[in-house]
C-alpha cells in the first residue's frame, strides 16, 4: 500500500502530461488613425517579443504549447484573418484555431503618444483572464513595455489552469484505479491513439467540435481520450463527413468517407486544328484560372471564359450537378483584325500581290479585313516573302514589308488578267474603227511592261470573223472570202455591152479579190499568233494592221470592178 503511494504522484504526473495546453498569440492590431505612422514588419516584431516572453513563462517541459504564427494560418477558416477579430471574437477565433487560450496586443495613440494594450482570454469559459495597458513616446517604449508586464501577464495562465483541473482524491464509489485506505478512489481518464483515416484523403479532421492542431489534414495520428467521440471531416469539394466513435483501445482507426460535391466540366470547342495550334486555350472559372480540357467545379453555377490567340473569346455560365459532366463543345470563330501593309523596294514603295494563308487576296498598298494567327506573304514572280506581322482583334495594324527581292512584274491575278484582255479587245477593236463603249472604258496603263509571266492569256477567243459581224461591216464587204458582195441593185441585161469597160472591170475586181484574200488571211494569221513579250505582241498588231489594210484595199478595188462590170452591161 506505502508503494501506491510512493507511485501515485508519479503516475498522476504522466498522465497529466497528456492535457497540454495550446496558447496562442495573434498579431499586434493597430487603430485607423495610427495605422499610417507603424509599419506592418514593427507590429510583427512587437509580436514575436510578445510570443518570445510567452515561451519563456509556459515551457514546453510543463506541458504548454505555444503555437506559431504558421500554426494559427493553417487553423484558420478560409477568408479569416488573425487581425479580424477582438475582445468576445478573440475568443471565437481562439476557438477555430483549438486554442485553450489567446492573446492580442493593440496600439492606438492617447495624448500624442503611442498606446498598448493586451488582453489574455480563456477560450473555453470565454473569460478575461489579463490584461495590461501603457503609453510610450515610441516603438522602443511600447517595446520596454511589453518585457516589463509580459511575464506576470502569461504567469496568469499557471494559476488559471491549476484552478481549472481538479486534484486530490474524488469518492466515486468502486470504480476507480487507484484506491485508498479510506475507500477513496482518484479518476485517471485513459487516453488512446486513434488514427483517423477519410476517403479521399486530405481532409480537414475536428473532434468535438474543435481542431486538432497535431492532425491538419488526413491521414493522421491523435490521442483522443476513452468514450464517445464525434468525428467531422471537411474536404473543399465533398459533402462533410461525420460519426459518433467510441474510443477504447490503442491503434483504434477512424474511417469517414466523404460524398463528391462536384461535376465536371469538359472543355472541347470545334476549332480548325490548324490553326489551333498556332496559340493556346486559357480558361478561367470564376475568375480563377484552371487547366487541362476537364476541370472539377463544385456544384452550383460557374461563369466561365475560353479565350483562345486565334478566335473570338467566348463567355458563358454552367449550373454543376454533382457526378455529372457538362460538355462545352460550341463552334469557336475565328477572330479578324484589319492590316494595313505596304511594301518598299530601296526606299521606293512597290506594288506587289498580298497573300493570306497561300492565297492572294490584293496587292499592295493593301488594307482588309485578316484572320489572326494567319501566315502573310508577299509574292512576285519566283519569289515569296514572309511578312512578319500579326493582326489584332477589333483593332488596325499598320506595317511596312521592307523587301529584299526586287519586283519583276506582277503577279496575275484574275482582276489583272480580265482587264488585259479587255484592253486586247480594245487595241483589235479600234484598228479595225470599232470601240464599244464597254472596252473604251477598260482601265489598263498602256505604258505598263507585262512580264512574261503576267501576260499569259490566249487570243483564241478573239476570231476576225467575231469582229467583222459584231461591226456589221457584212452588209457593204464581203463576210466571206470568194463570196459575191450584194449590191442590192438588180441587174439589168443590155444588148449592148461595152466589151472594154466590161474587162477592165472584171479585172480590177479580180484583182481586189485576190488583195483581199491575202490581206485578209494575213490579218487573221496576226490575230491567232500568240505572243510572249509586248514586242512580240506590237509586231503581231502591225501585221495585222497591214493586212487589214491590204484586204479593205481589195475589197474596193473588188467593189469597183464589179460597178464597172454592172455598169458595161447597164450601158
């Protein structure tokens, strides 16, 4: 029995090392009108002396935990601040971060000087347990202060504490471990090690509604005294966990399983892969960025903007249902910035065809309308430069190209290609005294050199015979070579018939027939030779002029040889 009682101090002091306290100490405040003549690293130093005297007076080796400005971060509830609170919510805070006691310093100003006062509060009983308050002209007084009443201020902690746990021996009947002579028995409440195990992990685990500094998240090890216990697990997107355990033996494990709170949203717009690839997709929800083409969002309604370099960004709202997946799959368009370019040859500027994404679309000086992200070029002949601008959305961009090939000629296109046809058609046209309005119009700079590779259009659709029936010139010439000309005259048979007049004329006719013949297949030779240069193409005219000549001479030689014909039979 004497042995009992030797041990008893001894093991009524291991277990109550299991009841250590947590005190924490929050950041030193400061009132608005001060707040612009002290910086935020003093009230941080300010604190950390605090802090700093706190150890001094409750060490660790008598079972007191004073906990660090990280520890009390991590405790807080998400959007709290350490600086949110005082007096009645000092306490709440002191109560979301499981501390059995907190403190706060404050300054203000008072006379002209700098004013301090802490308060010391007992979470669980919400009680003021100290406090002090002193005046000082600056910093390092507030801070002489603060060493000066500092320890008697958390000593006050000792006596709270000692006050607060019950000692000696309790008559509780038969029940107790430890029993004495008198049949008095001391209650020694058992604690266990419990690991408490959610699914998934990672959550934030309270017992009793208080947190558990030594366990901040999932999977974990606490001692939790014996008998019934309520365990809550909190994850930021599942639905909380909660169970009434009872703890009676070591190594005992607590599993929650937590319930999905989110959905999915699926990121997949139809866009041209080609040019998708030439940028990149940011997508924010709620004006948060988040990655890869499927994002978890909790349930409930989410704005959320696709931007892409290339298209047109995209804003919209999704309701999110828990275990479902909303596809976002609508057809992105393609942004358009204007370009305003011009090009430079030496200095001079130069005209030269415009090209987007290989194909050509003017020349410069141009100015349009441009997909973004599009590969720009200018091109001549034999010869492709990149251009290296980039348009932008809803704006103009103006760029000079300068260029490094020198321009030889230009690129045909489909406009240029009509008009030097139409200018062709003029030039036959108006040798043979035939200009129709539409061709006299045609707008071609007759002093232009055509490359070789500019002028590639045939005269096969221009025919002389096209152009003598479109000038009507059939009703007074002949339309046909080796045919008879209508004179719209009836001839009249004379018994007299003037045999010279009448060979003469027959000659002469002869004679213009076979000058028109030539001339004509002369000029109709001219007219389908193709030409490759614009000497070639001058040449190719003045044969036909020639020949035109020749044969409008044979049809009036032709014309009058049959008057003179008419004429020897009429007298």
């Amino acid at each position: 029995m004497k042995m009992v009682f030797f041990l008893f101090p001894l093991i009524l002091s291991c277990f109550s090392g299991a009841f250590a306290a947590y005190v924490a100490v929050l950041e030193t405040t400061v009132d608005s009108k001060t707040k612009s003549k002290v910086s935020l690293a003093d009230r941080q130093f300010l604190t950390n002396v605090l802090r700093e005297e706190a150890v001094k007076q409750l060490p660790a080796a008598q079972n007191y935990t004073i906990m660090t400005r990280d520890n009390i971060l991590q405790m807080l509830p998400p959007g709290k601040s350490i600086e949110d609170c005082e007096g009645s919510c000092l306490v709440e805070t002191g109560k979301n971060i499981s501390a059995d006691f907190v403190c706060q310093a404050r300054m203000g100003s008072f006379g002209g000087a700098f004013s301090l006062s802490a308060e010391l509060y007992e979470t669980a009983g919400n009680k003021l347990i100290a406090s002090f308050n002193g005046q000082g002209s600056d910093l390092n007084e507030l801070l002489d202060l603060i060493l000066q009443k500092a320890p008697k201020f958390f000593k006050s902690i000792k006596n709270e504490k000692d006050d607060s746990e019950d000692s000696g021996f309790i008559n509780v009947g038969d029940i107790g471990h430890f029993t004495t002579t008198e049949g008095n028995n001391v209650v020694v409440q058992k604690k266990f090690m419990v690991e408490i195990v959610t699914s998934p992990s990672g959550a934030i685990p309270t017992i009793d509604g208080r947190g558990i500094p030594k366990c901040p998240q999932t999977p974990c090890k606490v001692q939790v005294a014996e008998g019934k216990h309520r365990f809550i697990a909190t994850h930021e997107l599942y639905k909380d966990a909660e169970a009434l355990v009872e703890i009676e033996e070591n190594n005992q494990k607590v599993e929650l399983k937590l319930s999905p709170n989110f959905g999915l949203l699926a990121i997949k717009p139809v866009v041209e892969k080609t040019v998708a690839l030439k940028g990149e997709f940011n997508v924010t929800v709620d004006g948060e960025i988040k990655e890869g083409p499927n994002i978890t969002l909790g349930s409930g309604v989410h704005t959320v903007r696709v931007k892409h370099t290339c298209y047109v960004p995209v804003e919209f709202r999704v309701a999110i249902v828990p275990r479902n997946t909303e596809v976002f799959e609508k057809e992105l368009q393609i942004a358009k910035g204007t370009l305003e370019l011009h090009a430079e040859y030496r200095g001079r500027p130069k005209s030269v065809a415009v090209a987007v994404d290989g194909v050509i679309v003017g020349e410069t000086p141009f100015r349009g309308e441009v997909p973004l992200c599009s590969d720009i070029a200018l091109m001549g002949n034999g010869w492709t430069e990149t251009v290296n601008v980039q348009p932008k959305w809803h704006d103009v961009v103006m760029h000079t190209h300068k260029l490094k090939n020198k321009p030889k000629g230009k690129i045909l296109t489909e406009e240029r290609r009509l008009k030097i046809e139409a200018k062709r058609a003029a030039d036959y046209a108006w040798e043979m005294q035939f200009q129709p309005e539409s061709i006299q119009n045609a707008d071609i700079d007759e002093s232009e050199d055509y490359s070789e590779n500019e002028i590639t259009a045939s005269t096969d659709s221009i025919q002389v015979q096209d152009i003598l029936e479109s000038s009507k010139l059939d009703e007074y010439q002949v339309s046909r070579v080796g045919e008879n000309i209508p004179a719209h005259v009836t001839a009249k048979k004379k018994k007299n018939i003037h045999w010279i007049p009448l060979g003469i004329g027959a000659g002469v006719f002869t004679a213009g027939v076979t000058l028109a013949v030539i001339g004509n297949s002369k000029a109709k030779n001219a007219y389908e030779t193709k030409f490759q240069s614009r000497s070639e193409y001058l040449k190719n005219r003045d044969d036909a002029h020639s020949g035109q000549k020749m044969r409008s001479i044979g049809i009036t030689l032709a014309i009058a040889g049959a008057v003179g014909v008419g004429m020897s039979f009429a007298f």
